[in-house]
C-alpha cells in the first residue's frame, strides 16, 4: 500500500534530470513521503539513476565498493520512489520515499538518529 505524499513544494513545467557529466558522482537525500522526515544520505551516478527510474526503487553508487546497489536489497528495507527532485544547479538529488523498514543499516528508522553538538 502506497503512503500519500506529504512533501510541500513547488514543481517546474519540465522535469528537472541531473547533470551527470557536469558531477559525475552527487549526493542523494531519502526524504520519507509522509512525515518529511530526513531518512539518509547516500551518492548516486548515472548507473544508479537510470536504474532508479527504471525499476521505481532508489539504487545508489557504493563508494567503498565501487558498485550499483539497490536499497534494501539484502534487508528487504527498501525504498519506493514516490518523487524525485533535482536541486537548481542539477548537481544534488532528492528521493521522496515510501521507506519499508529502517533506512540505516544500524537497525535505526534513519541515519540521522544521533543528536549533534548545538552550537553556542
């Protein structure tokens, strides 16, 4: 069952694509569909985002194994692409996402579970 979309913002006339051969390799944010919540951040390449497009899952670019994986492809957490946005300079990625399971691979809902230092 798919998670209505909460995501506030405001779409282009045209699809926004990013520019691979400007950043071949760019960072990629998971945003849950529903709460907005910040779930991860990971690199996607041109390998990753045509394959992401293909199959509607998020793919990304390992960079400790120089390879294409699929989100929760061992885990089975994986993430559904409700949306994808492009940042204003085509070199930033923002997956929207129906997140199965935990989006980190310590067990938690999403990486960013530890509370940083405030600044003073």
């Amino acid at each position: 069952m798919s998670k209505t979309r909460r995501f506030i913002g405001t779409p282009t006339d045209r699809p926004a694509t990013p520019n691979f051969e400007r950043t071949p390799l760019m960072p990629a944010i998971a945003q849950d569909a529903v709460s907005g919540e910040v779930l991860m951040l990971a690199w996607v390449d041109q390998e990753a985002w045509k394959a992401s497009m293909e199959t509607g899952f998020a793919h990304y670019h390992s960079r400790s194994r120089n390879a294409l994986w699929k989100k929760g492809e061992s885990s089975g957490h994986v993430q559904e692409i409700v949306e994808t946005r492009v940042d204003c300079d085509e070199d930033a990625i923002l997956y929207i996402v129906n997140q199965t399971g935990a989006a980190c691979h310590t067990g938690e809902r999403t990486c960013f579970y530890r509370e940083g230092q405030a600044p003073q």
